[in-house]
C-alpha cells in the first residue's frame, strides 16, 4: 500500500500546489474529488476494490494472458488489497503534503527563479526538502489510518488462515482480520483468548506507535515555523 500510495500522493499534491493552474476547472475538479474521498465510507472502498480491481483489471489480465478458466489476478488477493488501501489513504497524504508545499515561504521559490533554476529544480531543490517533515507527517498518518482497516479487506483478499505464500495475487492473513475472526467466531472458547488479546495488543501498540511519531513530526513543524518566525 505504501509502495503505491506516497509516489502518488506526493506527485499529486506537487501537481496541485505547483503545476496547476489555481482557476482552472480541472484543478477544482481534482481538488474537490481528493476532499470528498476521505469522506468515503471503508466499506465503499472495499467495493470498489471488488468491482474495479478484481472484476475489471484482475479478469482482464486473466483474458489477455488467455487463462479465464482458472483465474490468477481476477480474484481477491494481496495486491488488489493493498491498491484498494492506497486509493482509500490517498487523500490524507494529498492534503497534508499539500499544505506542507504551501507552508514553504513564497520567496524561496522566487529567489531560485530569479538565479535561473527551472520549476523542477526548484521543486526538487527548495519545495521537498524543507517541506519533508509536513509529507513524512502525512505519511506516518497514512500508515496509521489504515493499519486497522478491516473491511476493505474482507472483499479484497483477507482470509482466517491459509497455508499459502506471501504472493502477489494469493490471499493473506492480517491482524486487524484476525481480532474479528477471534472476536466474533469464538469468543468464549477458552484457547482463543490469549491469542486474541495478543492481537488486539499487538494492533494497538503499532497505531500507537504510529500517531505518536506523527505527533512528534508535527511538533517539530511547529517549532520550525516558530523558529523562521
């Protein structure tokens, strides 16, 4: 998921605060949809992933490599889940870099300009690196939004148990999947306790984790702010 979600993510949102122009249709467009995905239910993604990923790209791929019988990509697996994620988390990253790019000061780029660097230069030069604490901050916060995400993987590929390896298109077990398998099957059996507390301790400890050390890279803007203040 994060392999697919911060490239674009971060080119997005450099293409919204740098390269778009500010009244123009398409950039209302692009901008409105980015803010209307994050208030898109889970469930909605999962069908999409369903619909879109699986049933569309999954069963094409199958039919161009002449394989429809036995489908290998047209069913649920690890990367149509993990693409359905990255569609879902997009948008927090597209914001918050978005706003980190903008925070950078106005003079910066025109001091560049004015030395005869290109508009890539000054993206690749002055923009990302003193925006970097904003975008890792939008990427801590991508991570933890969807490390306890269930329900887009129930349609895109999470399984109770399989004794399959950690392929591309096979199913896969995750964490959060497992409280609610643990949870909802058999909550009174008495062997499925421990193993369900340690999931459930072991899934909050990590999202802890992670918005802490978003917390912590926030700090850190403010004080650099503060500081250039």
């Amino acid at each position: 998921m994060s392999l697919a979600a911060i490239p674009a993510g971060i080119l997005t949102a450099v293409y919204l605060a740098e390269y778009a122009p500010s009244g123009a249709r398409a950039t209302r467009i692009l901008r409105w949809l980015v803010h209307g995905l994050a208030g898109v239910p889970s469930v909605i993604f999962g069908l999409l992933g369903l619909g879109f990923w699986i049933s569309v790209v999954g069963v094409g791929l199958d039919r161009m490599a002449g394989d429809s019988a036995a489908p290998v990509w047209g069913r649920p697996g690890l990367l149509w889940a993990s693409l359905t994620l990255a569609m879902m988390t997009l948008p927090v990253l597209v914001v918050s870099t978005e706003q980190a790019l903008r925070s950078v000061p106005q003079e910066l780029r025109l001091a560049a300009m004015a030395l005869g660097a290109t508009r890539l230069q000054v993206v690749m030069r002055i923009l990302l690196p003193n925006a970097w604490v904003g975008i890792a901050s939008g990427v801590v916060l991508t991570v933890g939004r969807a490390f306890g995400e269930v329900v887009p993987l129930l349609f895109t590929g999470a399984v109770a148990e399989t004794q399959r390896s950690l392929a591309l298109d096979e199913p896969f077990v995750d964490l959060a999947h497992q409280v609610f398998v643990l949870g909802t099957r058999s909550p009174e059996h008495p062997s499925s306790r421990p193993l369900l507390l340690t999931c459930v301790w072991v899934l909050v400890f990590l999202s802890l984790l992670f918005h802490a050390a978003a917390a912590v890279l926030r700090s850190r803007i403010l004080r650099a702010e503060q500081d250039r203040l």
